[in-house]
C-alpha cells in the first residue's frame, strides 16, 4: 500500500512540475512597468505575413512620450509557439509605428536593424528584398522588410563593416500595388 502512495504522489509531482513548467515556457515576457495600456506583439514573416514560431527576436518601444525605463533597453527573447513575442505596458496607447519588432539573427553582443527609407528619409519602404554582408557566424543575409521598412536585428560577436544592397524592382513594385 505505501508503494501505491508513493508512486501517486511521483506521479501527481510529474503532472503539476509538467503544468508547472508548460506555464512558464508559454508566458509571455511583459516589456514597460508604467502605465495602464497593455498590448500583445507578434513577430510577422514579411513574405506571407504569418506569426513566426519560435524565432528570436529584438524590441524596442520608440515613441517619444514613453518615459518609462524599461524602454531604454531593447528586449530579446523568442516568439512562443503562436508568434507572440512580449506584452508591452505603457502610459500611452501604442500603434505599430511607436515600436520595433524585428527577427534577431546571428549571435552576440553588437547588433543593429535598419530602416529602409524612401524619399527624403520621410517613406518606408516595406516588402523590399535586401542583403546583408557582414561578419560573425551569419556572412551574408537575404531578407525582406516588414510593414514599416524594417531589416531583421543583425548580431555579430565582433564590431564589423557591414554592406547592405537593396533590390530597387522589388521596391518598385511593391510600392505600385
């Protein structure tokens, strides 16, 4: 009988620590402190506008009125298994233009996206095909910016010279139709 109770109480340990750890692994990261707005992002795939499962990535808030600060630093973290990256609190109400949020790729501490811009620095340009060349484990990128022109987070171990190309007919033609 007390082998039965023991193996009962292994296996409730097992389901609960199982729970317990199916909890942890798909909440989401809360990115801000201040403020009574709260709104869910999600990581797109520019191409077909799908969540991108399970994929690391890089944001940051940067409307100028939120003071709060969380927001001086970038998050990183991955998406979870819907597409969800954080949820951010703010003093104000956000739109997608008041953040980035962009895949992360490549590994260590030095980084950078890009905007890709238009006329007069004024127009994003969304849809267009880019490469990056650089450095670190990822030499070359073949990419699309997203919705508000936005390159994916290039990181790389060492500070690097990085070259960017962009494709003008894909530009062109996303911006006829």
């Amino acid at each position: 009988m007390n082998l039965f109770k023991w193996l009962l109480v292994v296996v409730l340990l097992v389901i609960i620590g199982g729970g317990g750890y199916w909890y942890y692994k798909n909440t989401l990261p809360t990115y801000g402190s201040e403020g009574a707005f709260e709104v869910t992002v999600s990581l797109l795939e520019p191409k077909t506008n799908q969540p991108m499962t399970d994929t690391p990535f890089y944001l940051v808030v940067t409307k100028d009125v939120e003071t709060d600060p969380a927001f001086k630093k970038p998050l990183f973290g991955v998406t979870d298994s819907t597409g969800r990256a954080a949820k951010i609190v703010s003093k104000t109400q956000l739109n997608a233009n008041d953040y980035v949020l962009v895949q992360k790729v490549g590994q260590g501490e030095y980084g950078k996206y890009f905007a890709l811009l238009g006329t007069g620095n004024a127009i994003p340009l969304p849809n267009t095909d880019y490469v990056i060349t650089g450095c670190g484990d990822i030499p070359e990128y073949k990419g699309r910016s997203n919705r508000q022109g936005y390159t994916i987070y290039y990181a790389a171990n060492q500070a690097c010279n990085i070259k960017m190309s962009i494709n003008w007919g894909s530009t062109l033609d996303n911006l006829l139709h």
